[in-house]
C-alpha cells in the first residue's frame, strides 16, 4: 500500500510463510545479517504471527513485506524497530530474500519508502542502522537512500571465522524532507 518506483510495501501475512521459507536459511543472504544460524519453520511462524500483530507504538516495531510493485513477487521485508516514543527514532533493518534480485535496485527503493513511514507517517525524527563493513552493497543502497555514515563498533562482527566491523549510519528527519519534500512520495521520484 506505499509504493516506490520498483516495490510496494504491504502488510505482512501469515500466507508469506512459505515464501520467506524458501529464501530465509540462505547463508549467501545471511551473512549479512545478525546471526546466520537455520532458522526452523516453527521459530518463523512464531516470529510472524508476532510481526504480523505488531503495532509499531504499542510494540515498537513494524514489519512489511517488500513486493515487486508489476509482478507482486514475494522479495523479503523491511522493518522499523527498537521505536522509542521519547526519542522519536528507531532502528531499520531490510532483507531482499533472494540473491538473484540483489543488485535490482528494490532495496534501495524499499529503503527510501521505509523512510517515507517512518518520518512522514509515523513522525520520527531518526532512524539509525547497523550493518558490517563486508556489506558494500548495503551501504551503498543506504547511501543512495539518504543514510550518512556516522562511526563504526571495532570487531563487533563475528562472521565466517573473523571480526569485522560494525558500521553504524543514520538519517535525519530534515535530510529526508530536503529530498522528499511534503507533498512529494517517493514512487514519484
Ligand atoms: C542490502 C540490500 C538491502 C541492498 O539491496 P539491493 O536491492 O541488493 O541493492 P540496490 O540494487 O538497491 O543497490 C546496491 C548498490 O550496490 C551496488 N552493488 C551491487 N552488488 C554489489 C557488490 N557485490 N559489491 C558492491 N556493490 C554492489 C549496486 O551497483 C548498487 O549501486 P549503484 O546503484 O550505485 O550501481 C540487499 O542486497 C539485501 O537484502 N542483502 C542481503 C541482506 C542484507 O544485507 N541486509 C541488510 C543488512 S544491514
């Protein structure tokens, strides 16, 4: 129901089950994510009947399917979470499932209508990341997305036998509205 030039971002269904098993314990995908260890269909239906619940003010996390806006493949989800209400920030974290698709341009289009929400929808003032220094591809999408660089955790990865570091990037409610003024979505970029 938020569109971009490539994806729409929609509601999270427990019928996304089957897709998100078919593309969730792939190590060339998981590497670049938290922690890479299989994931049982049971520990993911758990995950999304929560994810599929959740509100983001009550539980402080929001979770969306990220579709192909002409096709309605299933290509992974994008989240908000660790949303404080205080602070009016939260932290973003994305998926594309398939590593076929990476590299299309979905992930830095799926970023950019995250952002439209977070900032436009649910009013944050900053959304911050985490991803390790391995994912150039990462960066680059969140670059493009209007993210800046702000730091990095010294060896806070383990991955694949070795320490890397964790680079840490945020945005500002202002930045984003300089390149998508209200009354400008995203999809019309
Ligand atoms: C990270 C991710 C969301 C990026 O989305 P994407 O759709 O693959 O990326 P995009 O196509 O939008 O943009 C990628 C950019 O990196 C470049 N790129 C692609 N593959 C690359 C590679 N192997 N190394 C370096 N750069 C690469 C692309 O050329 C593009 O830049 P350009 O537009 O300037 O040419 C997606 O790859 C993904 O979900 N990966 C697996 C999980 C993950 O990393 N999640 C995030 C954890 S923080």
């Amino acid at each position: 129901m938020y569109y971009g030039e490539k994806v729409k971002l929609r509601a999270l269904e427990m019928s996304d089950l089957d897709n998100i098993m078919k593309g969730w314990n792939n190590f060339e995908m998981r590497r670049f994510l938290a922690h890479a260890m299989p994931m049982s269909q049971n520990a993911e239906r758990e995950w999304l009947e929560r994810a599929t619940k959740a509100k983001p003010w009550q539980d402080g996390n929001i979770t969306l399917a990220v579709e192909d806006k002409k096709t309605a493949e299933f290509l992974g989800t994008v989240s908000l979470f660790d949303m404080s209400k205080q602070m009016q920030r939260a932290e973003f974290g994305i998926a594309i499932h398939n590593p076929e698709n990476f590299g299309k341009g979905y992930g830095t289009d799926a970023t950019k209508v995250m952002l439209w929400i977070g900032f436009q929808v649910l009013g944050l003032n900053s959304i911050y990341l985490y991803t390790a220094s391995y994912n150039v591809r990462g960066q680059k999408a969140y670059e493009k997305s209007g993210f800046k660089r702000i730091g990095e955790f010294r060896q806070a990865v383990f991955m694949e036998g070795q320490f890397h570091d964790l680079i840490a990037m945020d945005i500002l409610k202002d930045e984003f509205l300089e390149m998508y003024p209200p009354g400008r979505v995203v999809g019309e970029v």
